[in-house]
C-alpha cells in the first residue's frame, strides 16, 4: 500500500508548505524499531512473567498479566497499521516485514489489511463505501451494543474470511481489486498454515503456553482496542473532509505510546503521509481547524455508545 494522497479525496485548509509537509513525512528507521522493540520487547516480558507464574503458582494468579498482556497484543494493530502506511520505518522491506508479524499475531493478514485500509481512507464515513462501516456490527439493542464493545464479533469475523480465502480460494469484497486477489489467497493460506502448525506444536508438546500467552490476551485485549478504536470516526460527520469526518481523542502518554500516536486521529486522516513520531508536531499546526475533539477514552466511549443508541431508536420512525 502506498500512502494515500488524500488531495485527491477531500479539501483541507491549506496549512502546510510543501517543504513544512516534506519534513513532517520523513520517516526513520531508528524511530520505528525504537517504538517496535519498546512494544515488543513488553509483549515478551509480559509474556515472560506469565509463563513463570502460572507454571509456579497456577493460572489463576496470573490472570491480572494476561490482561495487561491482553492490551498490549491487541494493539499490536497499530504496528499493522502504521506498517501499512509505510511509515513506521524509512525501509519498506522493514514495514512489510514488521507488518506481516504484527499481522499474524492478532489474525490480521497484512496485504489485506493494507487493501481494506486504503478503502477506508479513500470513502472515510461513506456508509456504503467505507469498509469499517460496511463489516462493522450494527447493534440494534444493549446486548448487541455491549457484544460489539467486546471485539469478540470482529475479531471471529475476520478470522473466518481468512479461513475462508484460504479454504475456497475465493476473494469476492470489493475493496480486494482482480489483481491482488491470488495474492490474498496465498496469505490467508500462509497465515491458516501458521496457525495449525502451533496448534500442532502444542498439542505435540502438552502445552497451553500459548494460549495463556497469546491467545486469551489477544481476546481480552479487545475489550480495550474495540472502545478505542469506536472513538476514531463513530459519531463524526458524514463529509468528506478529515477535519469533520475523525475524532482526535486527548489522552495520556502511555495511550499515545502503546497506539502509536493514532489519538492524533484527526491528522492522520488529513495527512497519512505523516509518520507516527511526527503527529504531536502536526497537531499543533493544524488543532485549530479539528471539528471532534475527545477529551479522554472514557468520555469518548460514553459518547459513542449514546450515538450508537440513538441510531437503532430512530430506526422504527424509519420504518
């Protein structure tokens, strides 16, 4: 995936000389694996620790990690997401290589991942072509409210159109053009391949070390990605501009570091071209011009979830 020139998708105040942009988009290597290693290397200590105490001591006592671990694999997605970009690292090879183990971790092919986003980025809050709005779950009541919030839902889905892509060899979503479609086969059959190989692996061995380690985490992680991400457009404009149509939610250090500066919504929409260490510098030139501004996670989440009430409450009087 290339960046997405987002002059050819909607207006935006003209804020930037091209020598201001062309200084913001420099990407770093050092910059990135610095970030990789930090969020890799806690997965890894994490992960560490779980496997020592919940050998010694039970599951049980371990389960306070696994939630921590749990939020720190789940985001994994922002790796996959900034190594879609190209922008976490200066070398594509780095964010393809990156992208695909990030990917894999949490279910998520990478080239397909790269497709979908660049749909999303292209027809942004456009209901009928907005990927995340056309495979997101539509809650209609409190349980189907509180099952989205969850992940579990998105999490089960995308895993069963990789299953299927690799199982048919069928690619049929619009977002995946003719000719990358056997290119998402192959995938879906290299990650399914992957999959069964540990699962082989562990029964072999007699062991749930990865299910304590990985998988569980992965699941409990998304009670925290899929509120988080909910933030990023729910509510906002159905317009054109990034300015209007995202949400930059104001949070803390430890959330900009563990999403990768991604709270900064607002201007990675405006400017995808922008890496991940150069948005907290973005954003003070352009936070005049931004429509949806959070002021935390929690706040933002109330408001979503009221905005999602208010959807299927007004439904009836559409009928």
């Amino acid at each position: 995936m290339t960046d997405v020139p987002t002059d050819e998708f909607a207006p935006r105040p003209k804020l930037l000389t091209p020598a201001m942009l062309q200084e913001l988009a420099r990407r770093s290597n050092v910059r990135g694996a610095l970030r990789s290693l930090s969020h890799y290397g806690a997965v890894v200590i994490v992960g560490t620790l779980i496997g020592l105490i919940s050998s010694a001591y039970g599951v049980l006592l371990a389960l306070p990690l696994m939630l921590l671990q749990g939020v720190l694999v789940a985001f994994l997605f922002m790796v996959v997401h900034e190594t879609a970009h190209k922008t976490a690292f200066d070398s594509r090879a780095l964010n393809v290589a990156v992208g695909n183990v990030s990917g894999f971790l949490i279910g998520l092919p990478y080239e397909y991942y790269c497709l979908f986003h660049w749909e999303h980025h292209r027809h942004t809050q456009d209901p009928d072509r907005d990927p995340e709005l056309i495979v997101g779950p539509k809650p209609r009541s409190e349980t189907q409210l509180a099952i989205a919030y969850s992940g579990l839902v998105q999490v089960a889905g995308r895993l069963r159109l990789l299953v299927r892509h690799a199982v048919t060899g069928n690619v049929t979503v619009p977002w995946v053009p003719a000719g990358r479609r056997a290119a998402i086969v192959r995938e879906a059959r290299v990650y399914v391949t992957g999959y069964a190989l540990l699962l082989l692996g562990s029964l072999a061995l007699h062991s749930a070390l990865l299910l304590w380690v990985w998988v569980l985490p992965l699941l409990l992680g998304q009670l925290v990605l899929r509120p988080y991400l909910y933030a990023e457009h729910t509510g906002c404009d159905h317009a054109r501009s990034a300015f209007q149509n995202t949400r930059t939610t104001f949070t803390t250090r430890a959330v900009h570091w563990l999403a990768w500066n991604m709270p900064y919504h607002v201007e990675h929409h405006a400017y995808p071209s922008v890496p991940f260490h150069a948005l907290p510098k973005l954003h003070e030139i352009v936070d005049g011009e931004i429509t949806h501004r959070g002021a935390g996670y929690i706040d933002v989440t109330r408001q979503t979830r009221a905005w999602f009430r208010a959807q299927w409450m007004r439904e009836p009087e559409a009928g």
